[in-house]
C-alpha cells in the first residue's frame, strides 16, 4: 500500500507543478518545469519497478 501511495504522492506533484508552471508563472518556466516533470516520472517508473520487484519476491 505504501508504494501506491508514494505513485499517487509522485502523479499529484506532477499536476501541480504543472498547473503552478501554466497559472502562476505564466509559461515562464515551462522548460524547468518540464524537466522536473520528466525527474517525476522516471522517479515515479523506478518506485514501481521497485515495487513490483518487492511483489513478486513476496509472492512466490
């Protein structure tokens, strides 16, 4: 549950730099923006490969 919870905490950070880039900053810092995006996401395909590593381990 905790791994779910860490992909929900990694997607809700995603969209609200996004939305902090789009409405706060007016498209100023888009390129930041996209690169700490693009940190997020591959942050967010190593928790899970991490935890469906854990998974499997676990079930077999």
């Amino acid at each position: 549950m905790k791994y779910l919870t860490g992909l929900y905490i990694v997607m809700t950070i995603m969209v609200f730099v996004n939305l902090m880039s789009e409405f706060i900053f007016n498209g100023d810092y888009s390129a930041i923006a996209s690169w700490f995006i693009v940190m997020l996401y591959l942050a967010g395909t190593i928790l899970y490969a991490v935890a469906k590593a854990h998974l499997t381990r676990h079930h077999d």
